[in-house]
C-alpha cells in the first residue's frame, strides 16, 4: 500500500502525499470497528464494519463521501459514521 502525488485528497487516511508501506500511519478506526470491506474509488476510500458502520475519506469535492458536505476528508478518526438506514445488513 503506498500514496504517490495522486494520492492528496487523503484517500490513505493521511493528509500526506508522498508516505509509502512502513511509513504509512495506522488507521484509528476505533476499538469496535471490525473491517469486513473495503472499497477504493478513484480518489475516496470506504471501509464498511461487521456491524453495518460505514467510514469514508479523502475527496469529497462533489459529495461522494455520503456525509452531508462537499469538504475533503484526509483522516477517517474524524469522521462520523454514515447512516446506511435500519435493517440493513452488511454481507
């Protein structure tokens, strides 16, 4: 895994460009956040938890991120998680 100058919207969780394997932060996802998928675009990242919790970061310029605003997010521990609605059940 590794950020190049493509990687600047912080789709690697990081605000930093140029990081690449041992240099790359660990991710914070929280103690009860348990990754089951994860889904790259093409500047965002999206890691969907057992129990239906859903974080999403990097570039959010046209609302991609489903959280409410158009602003980059470059650390997933800041967001809040996105409201997938009830019953719903990650597979």
């Amino acid at each position: 895994w590794g950020c190049g100058p493509l990687f600047n919207y912080g789709q690697c969780g990081s605000p930093h460009s140029l990081e690449t394997g041992d240099d790359l932060p660990v991710l914070d996802l929280g103690a009860d956040f348990f990754p089951m998928q994860l889904a790259l675009g093409w500047y965002h990242t999206c890691i969907l938890a057992e129990n239906a919790a859903l974080l999403c970061f990097g570039d959010n310029r046209y609302g991609q991120l489903g959280l409410g605003h158009t602003t980059n997010v470059y650390t997933p521990n800041t967001l809040t998680g996105i409201d997938l609605g009830t019953g719903f059940v990650p597979r």
